[in-house]
C-alpha cells in the first residue's frame, strides 16, 4: 500500500516540477556561432548640460545597433525565468508598468542604443509591476516566445507574457 500511495504522488507531483522555468542568461539568446554584437554604453546624451537637458532627452531615439538579429527558436513554448532591467512602454492609470522591454543592462533603449533585438524581451503582464527605480533589475517568469516586435524604442526578437514578475537579489 506504502508504495501506491508513493507512485500516486510521484504522478501527481511530476506537472509541478517538470513546468519549473529554465533559468536563463542573456547569451542564451544567441544562437550559437551569430555574431555577438558589444553593447555601445557611451550615453546618447550629455545631461551634465542641465540647460540642454530637456532637449537632449527629447533627441530621436538612437539607432539600434542590430533590429533582425537571428534568435533561438528552441526557445519558443519554453517556460523561463530572465533577470534583466524594464524599459516601460505602458503604464497604467495606477502606475504599474503592464507593457515594457526587458533589456540585459541599464539604460537600453533609452540612454545608449539599443542592444540587438535578441537582446530585448517585449514583456506583456495583465498585472504589471510598480517601477520605482530603473536601476532595479528584476526576474520575469514566463512562457518565452521567438516572435519579433517593434516598438518606437527597439525592436525585440522575442515576446513573453509574464506570469511573475520580482526583484532581483543577488544570492
């Protein structure tokens, strides 16, 4: 009997485990022999310049470094979990970011140029999450889709529709 109830909860236990993410680094989502592209971190603008700041910020965006950049496609359907830093793109009327780009450092698509479009995750949540500081990285959760988008920021090699959404600590 000891070894049915054990067999039981071993065949009901298994869909938890098995939808565990795959926790990724951003290198992962470059195909292997693509060229890897060195992110361009020198600022698009001078803020120092405070009289200028308004009409720097104001600037075109930058162009992006690589838009059609190839992606992993094993990737898609994956269920994964991707640290990394919002850029928002909607934010609703109680302040939650519900719709941004997950970028692999700070300041992507908004103060350097954007990295190459496998290096941005369009990031979709119902719920949203409240975006104190954009130097806060944060763990997206979710199913991983290899389908571009475009934005007025970036273009991104990838979508997902977080499921979790939480700040990053170090371990």
């Amino acid at each position: 009997m000891p070894r049915i109830l054990l067999s039981i909860l071993l065949l009901v236990s298994t869909p938890l485990w098995a939808d565990e993410p795959r926790t990724l680094e951003w290198p992962q989502l470059i195909p292997a022999g693509a060229p890897i592209v060195q992110p361009q971190l020198a600022p698009l603008h001078d803020l120092s310049q405070l009289s200028d700041a308004l009409a720097a910020e104001s600037a075109p965006a930058a162009h992006q470094q690589v838009p059609n950049a190839p992606v992993v496609k094993a990737l898609d359907g994956q269920q994964v979990k991707l640290p990394g830093y919002i850029v928002p793109l909607e934010v609703s009327e109680e302040g939650r970011t519900t719709e941004f780009l997950l970028v692999p450092y700070y300041g992507a698509c908004i103060h350097v140029p954007p990295p190459p479009s496998n290096q941005i995750v369009h990031i979709v949540s119902e719920m949203g999450v409240r975006v104190e500081d954009l130097y806060q990285p944060y763990w997206i959760e979710g199913r991983m889709q290899v389908k571009s988008t475009s934005s007025d920021l970036a273009d991104a090699g990838y979508q997902m529709e977080a499921e979790k959404i939480y700040a990053y600590e170090l371990e």
